[in-house]
C-alpha cells in the first residue's frame, strides 16, 4: 500500500509508484552505499537513512510530488527512484534519478526520468525543470545531456557543497 498520494504512472516496461513500507529496505541499502549513493547523498547511519525515506513521504504530502519508487513491471523488483524533489534551501524543482545496484546500464534511469519529466510538465503544469549534479558525477551528466538538460550554472548546495544546476527543456520544447 502506497504510503502517499502519488499516482501510478507506467512505461513499456516499469511502474512508477509512490513509495511502500517494503521499498524501504531497498532504498536504505542504496542510501547506505558509500559508492552508489556518492553522488545522490551517502548516509551512512541507517536511522538516517530511514529517516530519509520517510522525508520523501513526508515530501510528497507536503508539495504533492516527489520519488516515485521505480519497479520493473516483469518482475516486480524496486530498481532505483526517480521525481520531482524540491526540500527547503533547493533552488528549483529538481528531477532526479537514481538505479539500485545491478540496474544500471539498462536505459531504467533515462526511461523513467523521462515519464517523470512528462507527469510534471503536462499533470503538474511545470514549465521548467532541473537536475542538481554533482561535479564528479560523469553519469548522471551524461543522462542529462541524453534528456536534453544542459549546463547553466554552478552553486552551493547546503547538503550537497558543490553542485552544477542542469536546465531541462521546457514542455513546449519537448512537444
């Protein structure tokens, strides 16, 4: 059972859904990865991982968006999350996206951050969008540049220290 609001939203081949009490060992384990969370925000405490998991819940009833939970609709397994988060001291609504260990290389972060992008841009009526990379974080910029973000500036992250702020193609670009 969905512990938000969040609709369902599909693709060929995964499910975008709000997060459930049994993604969070999934999302835990990633969170606690030194290596596969570098980029997104290690936490290596399990309670503070924990933590951030409910702060998504808490996010998606506070802003009505936030990471969906992505599973792959063959199997039914939690591959990675991706959404629209936006916590206080954000510039901008950010999508984002992560892969759980053994999905990456599978096209699963592209394909959902780009339904996500879609649901933001035509439900939400966003008209601009963003993804906060990183400097070091080489993949994720090379998605970036695939979903056609680019490059527009580089900042202070309070969380993150430096950060470089990707601009996303407005709808009507898309169109």
């Amino acid at each position: 059972m969905s512990l938000t609001n969040a609709p369902r939203l599909e693709t060929d081949r995964l499910i975008l859904r709000g997060p459930e009490k049994r993604d969070a060992e999934a999302v835990i384990a990633f969170l606690q990865d030194p290596v596969r969370a570098d980029g997104f925000g290690h936490i290596p405490q399990r309670g503070d991982a924990w933590r951030w998991f409910t702060m998504n819940v808490g996010h998606w009833h506070w802003h009505g968006f936030g990471y969906f939970v992505i599973e792959v609709k063959d199997t039914g397994e939690a591959a990675g999350i991706s959404g629209i988060w936006f916590p206080e001291s954000w510039p901008e609504p950010e999508l984002g996206w992560v892969v759980f260990d053994g999905f990456e290389g599978k096209g699963i972060a592209r394909e959902a951050a780009e339904r996500a992008r879609r649901w933001a841009y035509d439900d939400l009526g966003f008209t601009t969008l963003t993804s906060n990379i990183v400097p070091g974080n080489d993949r994720s910029k090379a998605l970036a540049r695939r979903l056609g973000a680019a490059y527009e500036r580089t900042y202070h992250n309070e969380n993150m220290g430096e950060d470089e702020l990707w601009r996303h193609p407005g709808p009507e670009a898309l169109a």
